[in-house]
C-alpha cells in the first residue's frame, strides 16, 4: 500500500486530537521508512454542520418575535463564520506545532454540511490513502436503538481502510 494522504477529521476535541498525534507518528514512521523519502500528506477536514431549521420551529419564532427571519439568516451565517474563524486558529495552531516534523505536510480545510457526507464525499473525490478518525464510541442503549456516531456511518460508507481512534 502506497500511503501517501492520510485524512483526519478534525473538531478539536480529545478523541482527534488523538486520531491527528497518532496521524502524525504514522506519517513519521512511514517516512523514515521510505527509501525515496516521499512526504505524506495530512489532511485535518473541519465540518461545520449546518442547523436545519423547520418550518414549524420558524413559525414558533415568528409567534414571538415578528422580525426573526432577516435576523435569523444573518445570525446563522455569524455563528458559522465565528466557528470557522476559531477553527481554522486551532488547526493553525496545529500545523504551526508539526511544522518542524520531517516528512510531513499539513493541511487543514473547512466544509460546510452534514459530517459524516462531507467526509465521504471528500475521501471519495480525492485521493485519500487512509482516514484516521477520532471517536468515543458508543456504549449500550445509543448503539442499540440504531443512533450512530459519525465514525461508524464513515467507516461503513468510505471506500479507503479507515482507523479509529479512542
């Protein structure tokens, strides 16, 4: 296997942050280990999930609040540029810290849309060797009434061997 992309899924918390460390000590090991010394690519993907809004939750704000849908679109685009803003600092803050690391180059980018979609369809769409992704996992009565975590729907769905991270 030619592994040469490996993709992270990224949001900052414990279980990716370990998926990126052990990312990054994979790309490491890889390189050395290379005779052409070819470096590898790490990418940290970011997906802002969008907040559907129905029509029936719209028309409870409406009761209230007889100005809500300009405001409620200017909002929305605020928190979605907020959180993209304080992503992409922490993932630069990332790639700043793995700056000096031999053999690797990081990445980051930020989508917009479902999780678990928008890691499918970029993985699909690329060439992505392998995906290292964070997950908690989940335990008893999530797992039997069918509520799945973004991991699992990803790895049931990618094309590419994927590792999960704990």
């Amino acid at each position: 296997m030619d592994l040469r992309v490996i993709l992270v899924p990224y949001d900052s918390s414990h279980f990716s942050e370990n998926a990126l460390e052990y990312a990054v000590y994979l790309a490491k090991a890889i390189f050395r280990g290379d005779p052409k010394k070819r470096i590898i690519k790490i990418v940290m993907l970011h997906v802002v999930q969008e907040i559907p809004f129905t029509k029936s939750l719209l028309e409870k704000m409406k009761i209230k609040n007889e100005n809500v849908n300009p405001s409620l679109n200017e909002h929305a685009n605020s928190i979605y540029e907020e959180t993209k803003t304080l992503m992409q600092n922490d993932m630069d803050k990332k790639k700043k810290a793995y700056k000096s690391i031999e053999g690797i180059k990081l990445e980051s980018l930020i989508l917009y849309g479902d999780p678990s979609n928008q890691i499918v369809d970029y993985s699909n769409n690329n060439r992505v060797d392998l995906i290292v992704m964070g997950s908690n996992g989940l335990q008893g009565l999530a797992k039997f009434k069918g509520l799945g975590s973004v991991s699992r729907k990803v790895s049931e769905s990618v094309s590419c061997p994927m590792t999960i991270i704990r």
